[in-house]
C-alpha cells in the first residue's frame, strides 16, 4: 500500500513537471512567435520618428521586438520589396518612380493608410515676396508667383561661385528628388539663367535655408512638408504647370502629383504579424502631427526616439483610436 503511494506521488510530481515545462516550452515558443518587426530608415526625420511611434506601442503595447535597418531611399525601398525589411512608414510614391507601381503590381507591397499627404517643390522664404515688418526686411521679389518669373530675379539669387547667374538647390544628394528638381530646371529653361545645386546631405540642404533666413538673404530650393523647418519657418511653394501624368512621366515638366504617403508592410506581413497588421492598419496622422514631433526635435535637440515618445504622450487621443483598449492601457503604463 505503501508502495502503491509512492508510485502515485510520484507518477504526479512528474505529470507536474511535465505540465511546468510544456507551459514554458508553450510561452517561449508564443514569444519566439512573435518575431522581430523590421522598419525601413532612409534616414529622413520624419520617418524615423514615425518609425519610433509605431516601435513604441509595438513593443510596450503588443509585446514585440523591433529594428531599423538603415540605407539610401532606394536601397531601403528595395529590400523592402524583397523582404529585408517588414515595415515602411513613409512610401512616396513620386519618389519611387516605376518602382512602387511595379512592387504593387507584383503583389509584393500592400499599401496601408495614407499615413499624411505632403507637398514637394521649389520654395522661397515668405519675405522675399512679401517682405517682414517685424524683421525690417523689405520684399525683394513682389511679383515672384511661379518658376516662370525667376528668370526675372536670377541676380537676386545669386550663384556665390558663378555670379553670372542664379542658384537653385535641389534635392539632396542619394534622394530621387535631385534627379527630378535637375531635369525640371533644364525643362522649364531655367539652366540658362541658373546653376542648379545639388547638397550632400539633407541637413545641408536645410542648414542652407536656415543659414539665408537667420541672414535675411534670398533663397530659392527645393523642400517638401512635413519637417521642422517648415513647420517653423515662413516659406512660400513656388507655382509650376498643373500636374499632367503624361508630361510628369516624360520628363517631370508639372508640378509633382499629389503627395499621399503611405504606411505599407512586405506582403506576408498579415500573416506573421495579424495584430501588428491591425495597428499599421489604423495608422493615420498629418502634416500638422509631424510637424510638431519635428519641431521637437529641433526645440529640444531630441532625437527622434525621444520626439517619438514625447508625441505618444501629447496625442494618447489619437494613437489610442488605433489599437484595443488593453493595448492602449499597457502603452500608457509604459511612459
């Protein structure tokens, strides 16, 4: 009887561990399930700080591992399409070229929401037009509406290296924007009048117009919203021909097409990542919302991790729209 007992308790203790370990072996195999959600990082501002929201509630709010894996915008958009990367926060279809469409057609993307819509062209500071009262500037340009009257102000603008004509930055170095603001200079004719340059760097390409309005000088570029910097700064979009979809694609001649930015995930993303493909789903902001995350930033010389979750406080009424209540509960508890 005794015996009997001791082979009971013992058939129990060892159902017990079973049980504790195919519990644990259950949970780490839920956890490995998870996997690690990758983001795209063409090294914009604006997209890291998107990328930083969306890792935030992700991870405090959903329990997964997430990464960054950085590179040129068209090296990133590339692994995107084959599946390097999981997540693109930002996809601007006009600086995409074929590439988008062809993606889309393949099945290889699937487009989100419409994260927000921005503006892309040739802008100047407001007071080279209108002038500035409180600055004591004067304007300088009062009739300077479109690209077609520059011709009329190229010794307002300067080139400082070739002073027989005037100087247009363009898009920066590595972005397709530098490629198209080039072609559009030789099109509309302006190369006769104007150099066009191309900056390193986008934070040249800013520090550029930062550097002209601390100084009260004329500048003309290329810029696009959201960013800090319009966000901030009085600037004024030039006006170019309305958008033609043939001459755009011959040789970029209009004005650029509609600037809906999209959140787009690799196409398996569903079906490893259902919950996280419910969130991205339901992500929506502006360019008023970004704006002032990169405003922050700038203020505050944050990173756009530290903007990322400052933005996640400021707004818990709009991201909490985006995902359960549980969710949006653990999220807090996590600030």
């Amino acid at each position: 009887m005794k015996n009997r007992w001791t082979y009971t308790w013992i058939g129990m203790l060892g159902l017990f561990i079973i049980i504790i370990i195919s519990s644990m072996t259950t949970e780490t195999a839920t956890e490995e399930a998870k996997g690690t959600i990758s983001f795209a990082d063409p090294q914009w501002d604006s997209i890291r700080v998107h990328n930083h929201i969306a890792q935030f509630i992700l991870e405090n709010g959903y329990d997964y591992d997430t990464e960054t894996k950085s590179g040129s915008t068209a090296a990133t958009f590339t692994d995107f399409t084959q599946g390097n990367i999981d997540v693109t926060m930002e996809v601007w279809p006009n600086n995409y070229r074929d590439a988008f469409e062809e993606a889309k057609k393949a099945g290889d993307i699937d487009v989100l929401k419409t994260n927000f819509t921005g503006q892309q062209g040739f802008f100047v500071p407001t007071y080279v037009i209108e002038g500035d009262k409180e600055r004591g500037i004067e304007p300088i340009a009062p009739d300077l509406e479109s690209v077609d009257d520059l011709p009329d102000y190229q010794d307002i603008f300067e080139d400082p290296e070739d002073p027989e004509k005037g100087r247009i930055i363009g898009g920066y170095s590595e972005a397709e924007a530098s490629e198209i603001t080039m072609k559009k200079v030789k099109v509309y004719g302006l190369d006769e009048t104007y150099n066009h340059f191309t900056p390193g760097t986008e934070g040249a390409l800013s520090a550029s117009f930062v550097r002209a309005y601390e100084n009260k000088e004329p500048w003309v570029g290329y810029y696009w919203t959201p960013t800090a910097l319009a966000t901030k700064y009085d600037m004024t979009m030039l006006e170019e021909p309305d958008y033609d979809e043939e001459t755009w694609n011959d040789n970029f001649g209009t004005k650029f097409p509609p600037d809906d930015v999209y959140v787009s995930v690799y196409k398996d993303f569903e079906e490893k990542y259902p919950d996280a493909m419910k969130f991205l789903e339901q992500y929506k902001t502006s360019t008023d919302l970004t704006g002032e995350a990169l405003v922050y930033m700038d203020d505050n010389d944050a990173s756009a991790e530290e903007a990322a979750k400052w933005w996640v406080e400021e707004h818990e009424d709009v991201w909490a729209e985006w995902v359960p209540d549980d969710v949006a509960q653990k999220v807090q508890d996590a600030y």
